[in-house]
C-alpha cells in the first residue's frame, strides 16, 4: 500500500502485520522503528540519512539498499533488499536483533537509544 502525505507512522509500525519498514532513513523513522521492533529497508536520499543506514546495518536491524553507478534506486536492488527483511532464512536474524534493541529501549529508555549514538559516532570516526 502506497499513502502519499501524512500517515500515521506509529500506529502502523505497531500494527502486527508489519514485517518490515521501507525508509527515508530519518532520525525520528529510526528511532520510530527501533521501539516498535521493526526490521528497516533503509533507502537514504541525504544529509543525516546516509549514516543513519549505515547505523541500521551497523547495529543488524536492516538492511540498505544500494544505489547504482548512476546514483539511483533500481527495483532489482529494492527487491533484494526487502527479500533480505522477509525471506526466513535472513529474516530471523533481522527481526531478533530488531526485536532485542526494541525491548532494551522499553526496559533502558534512553539509554539503549544512546548505545546507537554511540555506534554512530564510531562510524563518523
């Protein structure tokens, strides 16, 4: 399903029939993620969002899709991507890790979210 403008991005990422989260790779779409357990498609378009993908691959909670030589998305590596999130024999480690920060988040707050700044921060060093 495609919703063009705003959509309630919390109530669905909470919804039990998500499997996985195709996105921009913005901070708030991260942290939105993270707390509901939810393996991450990341397609990152600029500014802070390149590194925020390399966070998700980082910390093993999704994948990224790679552009082509030209700089753009092609379907072929879209679809790879999501069959990396869905597919069962990649899709439990995905999903656990993904599952594992989400109730680190619920039981540490905060703190389990600074665990990801710090990897991040490694990443820019």
């Amino acid at each position: 399903m495609v919703i063009e403008g705003w959509a309630p991005q919390s109530l669905i990422l909470n919804h039990s029939s998500i499997g996985g989260f195709i996105t921009h790779c913005g901070w708030n779409s991260i942290l939105e993620s993270m707390s509901f357990g939810i393996p991450i498609i990341a397609m990152p378009i600029n500014h802070d969002q390149p590194l925020n993908s390399r966070l998700v691959e980082e910390l093993g909670i999704g994948v990224e899709i790679l552009r082509g030589e030209n700089g753009k998305i092609m379907k072929e590596e879209v679809a790879k991507g999501i069959r990396k999130v869905v597919e069962e024999k990649t899709r439990k480690q995905v999903c656990l890790k993904a599952i594992q920060l989400s109730e680190k988040i619920k039981l540490k707050g905060e703190k389990a979210i600074d665990e990801g700044v710090k990897k991040l921060l490694k990443l820019l060093c």
